[in-house]
C-alpha cells in the first residue's frame, strides 16, 4: 500500500536517523500545465503531476543519496542511501539545525488561479497579431504554469516548506525565403503573472523587421553590440563557472586565484541574487536549508566572492553562500540564482552611433560547446546585424565570433543603462566592447 | 498489467487514440571531482503517462502515483478535445503484442558499487599520474535500466525493457591562469565491459589536456576541413539529421517545398541513414514510443534526399509511413520524432589522399557537441591541428565550425574508408528532452569552404 508523500517522509527520517549520523529528506510535488501552439494553432494541452523524495544521509562520515517516486517502502530508501554511503565522499560537516527563511515573495496566486483557457486565450492573441502584420510568419507559442512544494527536513531539527508559482511564455516566428531561414524567439520565466506577452510580440516582429535585409561583415576584429540575450549565452554562461565554488576548490577556475583582485574592467559589476521579488531563481532557502541572499560576484571590476553549497564551503573551509541546488537524483551542488549587472549609462543608440563598422549579436547557437571553463567561446551568430555607420543595415548569416570571455570582460566600452530579463536566470544590458573576433564566409 | 492498462484505455473511448505508458527504472550515478569521489546515489522510479488524440488535437497527462490512472486518461481525453480542432490523420501501424528483453553483454545491475568505483579509481588515476600539470579531473558514470509497459486503444500491449551506460571522463590541465580540459565519451546499450579497459583512451585524454596549454586559438576563417569520423558523426546529426525529423517540416508549407523527396543535397557519394534497427548501439530498440517496429531509414542516397523521419502523426499528415523514431526520454514527456543511430555510409576514399592536396586547412577531430537552427548549424572539435601543404601541423584549439545545409554538405568533397560508430556517453537534446541516447557514425570526410570561429 503505498503511503502519502508526507507520511513517507517522516518514516524515511525516523529509520535514517537511526542508522546514519545525520539525515536529509527532500522532497517535491509539482503540478505543471504546459499549452503549446504550433504552426500557429493550438496544438497540445499537458499536465504533469510529479512527485519525489530524495534522502541524503552521512554514515560512518561518508555520503550517500537515494531517491525514489515510488513511495511504497521507506526501508527500501534508506538501505540505498546507506549502501550509497559504503563508498561516498567523507564529509564532516553538519545539517542546518534550524531554517530561518528569506523573504523574498515566491508564490503569485494569480498564477495558481491561471485557467489553461487564460493560458491559450494569451497564446491565441500573440499569434493574431503576429500574423496581423506579416501573414508568412509561422509562429510557435509556449505557456508554462507550475505550481510546486518544497520540502526540507533534517535529523538535527531543522524543517521547512515553501510552495512557489512560476510562469514561462516563450514565442517564436519561422520565415522562410528562399532557402533562407530566419528565426526570432523570445522566452521569459517569473515567479509571478508579470510577463508583458504584447510586448514580447512586438519585440520579435521588431526584430524581423530588421532582418529584412541581408548585409555581410569581413572576418576581423570588429566592434560588437551583444543584446541581453547575446550577452547571455556567450559572456554570462562561460562566466558562470567560474564562480562555482567547486570549480574554484578545484583550482580550475581562470578567476579563482582572483578573490579581491581586479580581474575585469571596472565597469563590470555583478551579483547573484537569491532574494529578488518573483524571480524564477529566488527562493525563501536553498536547496540543503540555508537561507538565500545577495551576493557581489565582481565589485568594479574586482572579484568579490564566489558561491557555496554546505559541503563545497566546508572543504573551501568557509560558509555556504545560501546556493544549494539540486535535483532528487543528484547530491546539491553551487548554483546561481539569478544573475544581474549593475548597469551603465549608455543607451542603445549612443553604443550604435559609436560604430562605423560592426555586428549586432541578439541570438547566438553552439556557443557552450567549448572550453567553457577557460571562458572560451565561439558560436554562430544566429539572429545579428550588421552596423555600418551607426545605423542597423542588415541580418548577417554563416559567421561566427569568438572571444574569451575573461578577456572580453576587461575591456568594455560601455554598458547599456537598462537591464532586461533574460529567459529565468539572467537580467541584463547592452554590453558594447570595442573588439571581439568575427569570422564570415568568403564571398 | 495488460489487464489493469487495458482496464484504464476504456476509461479513453471515444478518442480517436490514447496510449499509455508506464515505466519502472533504477539507476546508479558515481562522480568524481579531483582526486576525491564526490557523489555516489541510486534512483529508483515509477511513472506513466497517458496521451490522447481527438481530432488532430492532443492532451498529455503523467503522474507518479498509479492511482490517477484511470483519471488521467479521461483528463487527457479533455485536454485533446479541448484542442482538437480538425480531422485526425494518424498513419496506421499493425497492433502489436509482444515482450522484449535486450540481449544484455555484462548487466550493470550485477556489478557491485564497489566493483564499480574501483574502475573508476583506476580510470582517476590515470589521469593524475600522466603529468604534474594536470589540474583536476572529473569522472561521471550513469546506468539506467528501465521496464516500459506500453498499451494503446488499438490493442497494441507491449513491455521493452532498455538498459543504458555512460561514462565521461575530464583532464583538466592547467599553467598559469590558463586551462583547458580534453575527455573521454563512452556509452553502451546493455555491456558494462564497452567502458572497461579504457585506459590506454583515458591518458590520452589525460595528455591531450595538457598539450592544449602550448595549442594556439585558432584563426577564423573559411577552411577546408577533415573531419574524424567522431566529429563527422556530430556533424551529419547536427546538419541534416534534424531537419530529416518530420516534425519539423510536416506544419511549415515553405521548408516542405524545401524538403521535397528527390531534391539534391550532396555529392553522389554521400549516403546517409538512421535507424534504430541497426542492432546493438545506444539509440538501437525494438518498439519506439508509439510501438511501431523499429526501422533503418535512408535520408540521403547518392546525394539526393530520399526520406525523412516520421512518428505516427507526421507520417500520416505527409502521407508516408512512420519509420519508428517517435521517442520520449521518459514518461515524464510525449514522444517527439527522433533521431536514433545516425551515419554516413562508408566511402572510398583513404584519409593519406584528402590530406595530400590541401596547402592550408584544419583537421578537426572529436566532438564537444553541436547545435542547429535547421538552415544552419554548428559542430565543436575537442581536437584540431592545421594542415599545411598536405601535412598535419600544429595543434590548435577553439574550433568550432558552422554550416549551411543547403550549401556544406553540397561541398562535401571526398567520403573516406573508414567508418566507425562514435558509441559516445553523450546524448541529443530537443523540445527539453535531453540527454537521449542516440549514436552517430561516419568515415573522415573532406568538407571546402567551412567558416571556422576565432579571433
């Protein structure tokens, strides 16, 4: 007979404690109601109800992990947790005896009120208006409601729960000429029903407008404009490692010998923010109990501090920072919240008008697949223009950049003075830097 | 549990179709970080999900607790109707009852934890003892063996079970603030010994690392390339097999235009196919997710496309036959059309005669992964020299390379001799959906006029 979820838990704890020096039960319930239209039709409706425990236990001062979604036999858990532990990593460190929670506002109950007739009536009107203005536009549109329930206890007393909303929409356009492909998309991810799905629309048919023409750049050296989203998945990504706290113990992190010294240009400042209202990555506590909060990753230029998990901190012998993530399956391990940059005082059209010839870079594909952990990337510009004497003249295809990201970072020449979301994780500006590595095919 | 399936589907009468699935899994996962393991855990799980068309429209329901079955079906039959808006054309495929076990080398579930780790101590210290630059390794190991019960409403009941391997190993090297890592990908559909006796592979890995610290950027630029067959794989997957994946075509009027059976895309040596048929590799089963019988499919031969890749559904709106590539990672998801084992067809070319003419190009080796938007794609080398005046020359890193489908594999050159299988640790990723065991294949081949990213 199986057991709720929540009875399930308590007897996990009360066996583990018994048999293992200190004990964790996490667990997640989550209800998610995906709408997907394709070929600019509705085309399916989800639901996926899930549930998990995981058990992470220190026994004879290793750890070990188990994690099921059948929640027949506590015993079962337990003896896989402890098996586990014959062979885990030593680890002298303690549980959280108490979770005192942040406060940042996670739960929207206009999310958990959202009707999947809400949900495709969004959907339906930013296809309508897409096609409105460009009837050749295919458009693909996904709405995401989840509401889920974390859960946290411990065999030294601490407990905690919290129940958080989130909503994600993301909208795309395909149109095809010829053999030329061009796709522009948009996703955002937040905690709360704040996402301005008319402006997402207009912002993707802005951008096809200005692909509208197609113009080469040479393969040089060039000015390049990264938008937010540019900026994301070439700059921020490759950065991101070098924060992890484990990467950094491990002595492979480019900046991890750079704590307090200035490694980038001393325009650059950056946090990771557990604490910001209704952001995807905020959270009352982390993953392992520990409360979130705000951390300076670089302070004008110089590195501030890097990012811990409980375990991580005590091998680095210092504190968590509150960053705990994981999975049911996996052990927690460092990991952002959301990641912002203090930002400039350059608008857009200041960074354009500086350039006689360069690359705009909105959408960029295959960047990760690198040396990330040097910071090196290289990816093909998928949605960019080129700039020729401060105007945007046309779409560029077949070209890359590549740069290293730490490099890239030390010499800006100017950051844009608003900052935008980008996907869940990210809310950032313009990053405008005088030369970054272009290659195009020849004519 | 045919009965208790068989039970529920008539909760779904009515529909035009609702299958269901459910699946019971374990897995173990070991990683290392440096010297140190770091995680050692087992999962075990039980799922299922029901989905159900109504008129071309589709609802999805999964859960964890067996108990909501009966409820799912009917919910998901809501959902479909909800959404149905037009005429079902959903190909037919034969009902089909059958149980399926997997011819299994050495069964991962034998091996003991300890029997496990104590391989990868080996593989760890390998790595540590090749050189003192070495900074750190990291060491991940997977298995996943998992009984999948799949019934449908036209009285297909078939139970497959799927047992899957990975292994990746990473050497990080590291002078000064300068670092760079090299790896090794192994997978197995069912034989742990595939990732025994890796050694040897390991300090190569190990030394590679080391040997990028001395390696220059690359140069940007347009290169005629060679590609390893590891790599070539990645790049026949990358370049033509998603958009050979009919669910990216059968809805979009203009790239159907493009996509038209009989249009030249290469040389009339190039061959291409995927199939999930071909035997023993980890995108290799029986059944796919919709329970149609695995199939090879050519998507290339002689240059010209002659096919493409179908789940029911787009089988039946481009009216061709489905070939058995609609597959779900897991419960958790609705099969997508997806690619399985995926090569390019031996040539006859030896690698010394596409060296030989090259007075300036890149031998690109080993793949970091890949990307596509369709028209184009990228493909990253974890290797690469230069070639200079029909000679391999000096190492250089950071390349990875883009392609235009309609232009890069029209400028394949020459197809080499010596086809391998990758049988990497990696996985394909779409629509969220990710890591999919799938494998890849190819010869070397010889590709003009590829854009290289660099400064």
């Amino acid at each position: 007979m199986s057991l709720t979820l929540q009875e399930f838990e308590e007897r996990v704890l009360e066996l583990a404690r018994r048999r293992a020096e200190q004990a964790e039960v996490f667990s997640v319930e989550t209800v998610e109601t995906p709408v997907a239209f394709e070929a600019n039709r509705l085309k399916q409706l989800r639901t996926h109800r899930s549930r998990g425990v995981a058990l992470r236990v220190i026994a004879g001062g290793r750890l070990g992990l188990a994690s099921t979604t059948l929640l027949e036999n506590p015993e079962d858990l337990v003896r896989d947790a402890l098996a586990a532990a014959q062979f885990g990593a030593q680890a002298g460190f303690e549980l959280p005896s108490t979770i005192e929670a942040s406060p940042p506002a996670v739960f929207d109950p206009a999310v958990e009120a959202l009707s999947v007739d809400e949900m495709v009536e969004i959907g339906q009107r930013m296809i309508d208006r897409a096609r409105a203005e460009n009837a050749a536009l295919l458009c693909e549109a996904h709405l995401d409601k989840v509401v889920s329930t974390v859960r946290l206890h411990n065999s030294r007393g601490a407990a905690g729960s919290y129940c958080g909303t989130s909503f994600s929409l993301s909208f795309g356009v395909n149109l095809i000429r010829g053999t030329d492909m061009l796709d522009v998309w948009e996703w955002q991810t937040s905690r709360r029903l704040d996402i301005p799905s008319d402006a997402m629309v207009e912002t993707v048919l802005h951008k096809v407008r200005l692909a509208e023409r197609t113009a080469k750049v040479p393969t040089a050296q060039l000015p390049v404009i990264l938008s937010p989203k540019g900026a994301g998945s070439t700059l921020i990504e490759s950065l991101a490692s070098g924060f992890n706290g484990k990467i950094v113990l491990q002595g492979a992190s480019p900046v991890g010998d750079k704590l307090g010294k200035k490694a980038f240009s001393e325009k650059l400042t950056l946090y990771d923010d557990g604490l910001l209202d209704y952001a995807a990555g905020s959270a009352p506590f982390d993953d392992e109990g520990v409360p979130t909060r705000r951390t300076a990753l670089v302070t004008e230029g110089v590195v501030t501090a890097f990012i811990y998990d409980l375990f991580t901190a005590y091998l680095a012998g210092t504190q968590s920072t509150g960053n705990a993530e994981r999975s049911l399956s996996s052990l927690p391990s460092p990991s952002l919240h959301t990641v912002w940059m203090a930002p400039g005082d350059a608008s857009l059209e200041d960074m354009l008008a500086d350039i006689q010839e360069g690359l705009l870079v909105d959408q960029v594909m295959g960047a990760w697949a690198g040396n990330i952990l040097a910071g090196e990337f290289s990816g093909n510009v998928h949605l960019g223009y080129r700039i020729e004497k401060g105007q945007i003249v046309g779409r560029v295809k077949d070209t890359m950049i590549a740069g290293n990201v730490f490099q890239a970072l030390g010499n800006i020449a100017a950051i844009g003075r608003e900052l935008y979301p980008v996907g869940g994780g990210l809310r950032l500006p313009y990053i405008y830097l005088p030369a970054l590595g272009v290659a195009s095919k020849d004519a | 549990m045919r009965d208790q399936l068989a039970d529920a589907l008539k909760a779904g009468a009515g529909a035009d179709y609702v299958e269901i699935r459910l699946q019971r899994s374990e897995s173990t996962h070991l990683s290392y970080r440096g010297r140190e393991i770091e995680q050692v855990g087992r999962t075990t799980g039980l799922g299922g999900a029901v989905r159900a068309l109504v008129k071309g429209g589709w609802g999805f329901v999964s859960f964890n607790d067996l108990a909501d079955l009966r409820a799912s079906v009917e919910l998901a039959v809501h959902q479909a109707r909800l959404v149905g808006r037009e005429e079902t054309r959903f190909a037919p495929a034969e009902p089909v009852v059958d149980i399926v076990r997997p011819a299994l080398g050495k069964d991962p579930r034998q091996i003991s934890l300890a029997d496990k780790k104590r391989l990868l101590d080996e593989y760890n210290e390998v790595i540590w003892r090749t050189s003192d630059k070495i900074q750190t390794s990291i060491i991940r190991y997977h298995d996943l063996s998992r009984l999948s019960y799949f019934a449908n409403s036209e009285g297909s009941y078939i139970e497959q079970e799927m047992v899957d391997m990975s292994l990746v190993v990473v050497a990080v090297a590291r002078d000064g603030s300068d670092v760079q890592q090299a790896f090794l990908s192994r997978g197995s559909a069912g034989d742990f010994s595939a990732l025994e006796n890796l050694h040897s592979e390991v300090e190569d890995a190990a030394r590679r690392a080391v040997r990028l610290l001395s390696a220059k950027p690359v140069k940007g630029g347009t290169y005629t390339v060679i590609i390893d067959p590891r790599l070539a794989g990645v790049f026949i997957h990358e370049a033509f097999g998603h958009l050979s994946e009919a669910d990216h075509v059968y809805e979009n009027e203009r790239l159907r235009e493009l996509m038209q059976l009989g249009r030249r895309f290469g040389p009339p040596e190039l061959n291409v196919f995927d199939g999930a048929a071909v035997p023993g590799l980890r995108g290799s089963y029986r059944y796919d997710d919709e329970g149609v019988p695995a199939h090879k499919t050519y998507l290339i031969r002689e240059g010209v496309l002659v096919g493409r890749l179908h789940s029911r559904e787009t089988a039946g709106k481009m009216g061709e036959a489905p070939t058995g590539n609609a597959r779900a990672i897991n419960y958790q998801f609705p099969p997508l059309v997806r690619m399985t084992n995926t090569a390019i067809e031996n040539g006859t070319v030896p690698f010394e005669d596409m060296l030989a003419d090259i007075q300036l190009g890149i031998y690109a080796k080993d793949a970091y992964g890949g990307e596509t938007t369709m028209e184009m794609f990228t493909f990253s080398a974890a290797q690469a020299f230069m070639i200079r005046n029909g000679q391999i020359a000096e190492e250089v890193r950071g390349v990875n390379l883009t392609g235009n489908v309609f232009e890069t594999l029209a400028n394949i050159e020459a197809i080499g001799n010596d086809f391998r299988w990758n049988h990497s640790g990696g996985g394909c990723g779409k629509g969220g959906q990710s890591p999919l065991p799938v494998d890849e294949g190819s010869p070397h081949i010889r590709v003009r006029n590829v854009v290289v990213g660099g400064e």
